[in-house]
C-alpha cells in the first residue's frame, strides 16, 4: 500500500470508527460550546485544525526522541503543552500581524479552543501511532473528528433547546441523550470495522 | 485590572453548577472511564488533587499579565502539578491508575481549572477559594461514583468487586453511549430535585 493511501485509510478509520467526541469523548463540552453558533463552530474547527495538526508535527519529533523514557507518560503533559503553547503563540501573532479583523473575532474564545481536552486528547492519541504516516493520519483524522461531531450537534442544538423538549431535559441532559444516541451508531461502526 | 467580586453559594458545585450532571464542564472521564466504583474513585482522588492544587497555585499568577497568557500560564501551572500527583496516584492505586490510562493526563486541561477559575474561583479570597473549589471536586467525586456504581451493577453485577446476583447483564454499558445517556438522565433528574426545591428557579427559567 503506498503511502498516500496508507494515511487517507487511517485518516477515515480515526474520523468515524475512533471519532475523538463521540468515542474517545475529548472535548465533549467545548464541542457543545462551539455548536452553540453556527460562526463560533466555523472558528473552532479552523483553529482546532491548525493546532492540532502543527503541534502534532512538533510533537512527533519530541516523541520521536523521548518516547522509550520509562518515566515519559509523567512529563508529556507538560511536554505537550509547552508545545501547544508555542503554536499558540505563534498563530496569535500571524493572526494579530496579517489577519487582524479575524483576530478580533474570535480573540475571546482563541484560548478555549487551544487548551482543552480535544486538542491535548488528540497530541495523547497521536503518541500510540508509530511512524509519520501514523502521526499524519491521525493529526488530520482527529480534527475532521471533532469537526464532524460538531456540526451533528449544531445540525441538532434548535431542537434540542427548544419548548417542545420537557423542560427537565432541555439543553444540556438532551444533547447528553443524543450524543449518546450518535455515540452508538460510531461503536456499531468500531465494532464492524473489528 | 479586574477587580470584580462576585457573591457565591457555596454549594453550588454540589448541585445546581455540578461540573458532571448540571454543567458539563468535568463530564468527559466520567463518561469514558468511569465504568466501576474502584476506577471512580482513583478519578475523583486525581482530579480533586490536580484541581485544588492547580486553582490555588495559579491564583497567584498577576491578573495584570494579558488573559491570552494567563491561561497558557494556568495550563503549565497544572501539568507541573500533574506530576507529583501521577506518581502519587502510581505508587498508592498501582493498577487502577494504569486503568484510567489517557484519561488523568487529561485532566491538566480541564475547564473547570480554566474556565472556572478566571470566571468564579480567582474572584473570591484565598480561604474561600479553597473552600468553593474543594466544593466543586466533592460534588465532581459524588457523580462520579454514582456514575461509576451504576454502570459496574449494570455492566458486570458487581460492586467494588463483589458479585451480585441479578438476571441480567449489560456490558455495553460499560461503552461511552452509555455513559452520555446515563449522564443525561441524571442530568434531568438533578434540574428536577433542584427545580422542586426551589421553585423560584423554574420560575427565573420561565
């Protein structure tokens, strides 16, 4: 198998088999702040990709070095976020210099969509793949994952909030339901593809 | 520089702002991991040392600094703590640790260190900071074992490992499908409890 389709293979397998909401259930709660608005998700998918995919590059060298340290599973959170801290930084100044209107738009959310569970999640998952092609496909699968997830919550979030749902579950225990609802029908894909 | 003092109820975070079953904002180990009383409580004891810690340590970051640094502050803040406490964790719960694998790293960015401390915890004085967030993890720990105890009874019909004799067993609900629907019944079920006993709630919500 060459390389190309090597990667796009384990790219899909990552996006619907081991979808990193649904499955792995990284960043549930930042994927439902994000699917409040249809504007707010567009800007989390963006920087969730762009960071995703740089500090995974980054730190498939770092790992490439570090990961037979014995004592290594105790220090990758700090190796990781210092690492996403440096894509941060960097793509808040080319945004800041080159982009500013976009800055602007989304400087009061940048943060959340950065530190969060989905995007540390995705640098965790990433550290069991051997190989760039591995790093590669999963640092482009598991964005398209969350984006995936995101945009089947925010298809659903008028009716999950609206009157017609009983007050008790409006909003949050509703959106709870039918994630799990979705979840299943990923673990029924998991399960066949096994 | 933000000077904003907010008034809090103190047990918020037991109930009406649980960062589990009211809020979300701590949901996803527990829905994920938590599959059996033993894995609960190896949880609770990370997140509840992982939090405090990092929530009192980090509130002695200046608020001049920008916010944009601030958190990234906060992030290294807790995953510097994060060590002590995994080798803790390692040493004193060996195999349950290992079971919560991805899941306790994780924990180094949750929100409720991120989010909540800038938007309630960093508002208040040092002692009632401590307090409220202590709080906020009991309340976290009590959903998780709950969670936690359910799904071990449905899963494996057992309890902290003891087999009880039951006519069924379900082990998918030891999958993260089961954990969100049971989250989100709880969820209904807790606004339900707070809602009839306090009904100037439900009717603010109106």
């Amino acid at each position: 198998m060459n390389f190309l389709s090597y990667v796009i293979s384990i790219a899909i397998f990552t996006i619907l088999a081991q979808n990193i909401v649904f499955q792995s259930v990284f960043g549930f709660n930042i994927v439902v702040y994000a699917a409040q608005k249809r504007s707010r998700m567009a800007a989390f998918s963006l920087i969730i990709f762009i960071t995703v995919f740089f500090s995974s590059m980054l730190s498939s060298a770092v790992d490439y070095f570090i990961r037979d340290n014995s004592s290594y599973y105790i220090y990758m959170p700090l190796v990781y976020i210092v690492i996403i801290s440096f894509v941060y930084f960097s793509a808040l100044y080319i945004m800041w210099r080159f982009f500013p209107k976009f800055y602007s738009r989304i400087k009061n959310y940048v943060h959340i969509a950065v530190y969060n569970c989905a995007v540390l999640g995705s640098l965790m998952i990433n550290n069991i793949g051997n190989g760039f092609a591995e790093y590669l496909a999963f640092s482009v699968g598991l964005p398209l994952g969350f984006i995936i997830a995101g945009y089947l919550l925010l298809a659903a979030a008028k009716r999950l909030n609206s009157e017609e749902v009983p007050a008790a579950f409006r909003g949050y225990p509703i959106t709870m339901v039918y994630a799990g609802i979705i979840s299943m029908a990923f673990y029924a894909l998991y399960e066949y593809t096994l | 520089m933000d000077n904003k003092k907010i008034s809090v109820n103190l047990t918020d975070g037991l109930f009406r702002q649980n960062v589990v079953v009211s809020s979300g904002l701590a949901a996803f180990p527990v829905i994920a991991i938590v599959t059996t009383l033993k894995n609960a409580i190896v949880l609770s004891v990370g997140f509840t040392l992982i939090t405090v810690l990092s929530v009192i340590v980090s509130s002695f970051i200046s608020r001049k600094i920008i916010y944009a640094m601030r958190i990234a502050l906060f992030s290294l803040v807790s995953s510097v703590i994060y060590i002590p406490v995994a080798l803790f964790l390692r040493a004193v719960f060996p195999s349950v640790s290992v079971n919560l694998g991805m899941y306790l790293p994780i924990l180094v960015v949750n929100s409720v260190i991120l989010s909540k401390s800038e938007s309630r915890f960093h508002h208040l004085s040092k002692a009632m900071m401590s307090f409220d967030v202590l709080i906020f993890c009991f309340g976290f720990s009590l959903a998780a074992m709950l969670v936690g105890a359910i799904r071990e009874v449905v899963a494996y019909n057992t309890i902290f490992d003891y087999k009880i004799n039951m006519n069924f067993e379900m082990a998918s609900a030891a999958q993260p499908f089961f954990g969100f629907i049971l989250i989100g019944c709880l969820s209904a079920l807790t606004r339900l409890i707070i809602h009839k006993n306090n009904p100037k709630l439900s009717k603010e919500k109106k």
